[in-house]
C-alpha cells in the first residue's frame, strides 16, 4: 500500500487519515476519484458501485465448450 499513494497523487499520511477518520460520510475530490479509476482501471461507476465490474473474457474461451467433442 505504501507505494500506491503516491502513483495516484497523494501521500501516505493522506491515505491513511483518510481511512482512519471517525468521521461518518468520507469524500474525495474529483482528482482523486478519476485517479483512483485510472490506476485501478475501472470506471468510477464501476468503483463507486453503480455498474457491475466488467470482466474481460477472451473469445477463444466463449467458444471452448462449443468446439469440444467428447
């Protein structure tokens, strides 16, 4: 964890008050939030929960169960 806070932008410190506060409700800046999809590689919806993860599959394997003959 200790390297991520600072490829998105931030410091350790930061991070980590973050995660620590008692506070009820914890936000972000915007910066912060595009930074966060961009390293992770997901769209803020999908991080924030109003879509479903998308997951990759390779078409090969789509197809795998089709193309096996037993």
């Amino acid at each position: 964890m200790s390297t991520q806070p600072r490829n998105i932008g931030f410091s350790n410190n930061s991070l980590s008050g973050f995660i620590n506060s008692n506070r009820g409700q914890k936000t972000l800046n915007s910066q912060i939030v595009v930074a966060l999809a961009d390293y992770f590689q997901v769209s803020i919806d999908e991080m924030i929960g109003r879509i479903k993860l998308t997951t990759a599959v390779n078409s090969s394997d789509k197809n795998s169960d089709s193309n096996t003959h037993l």
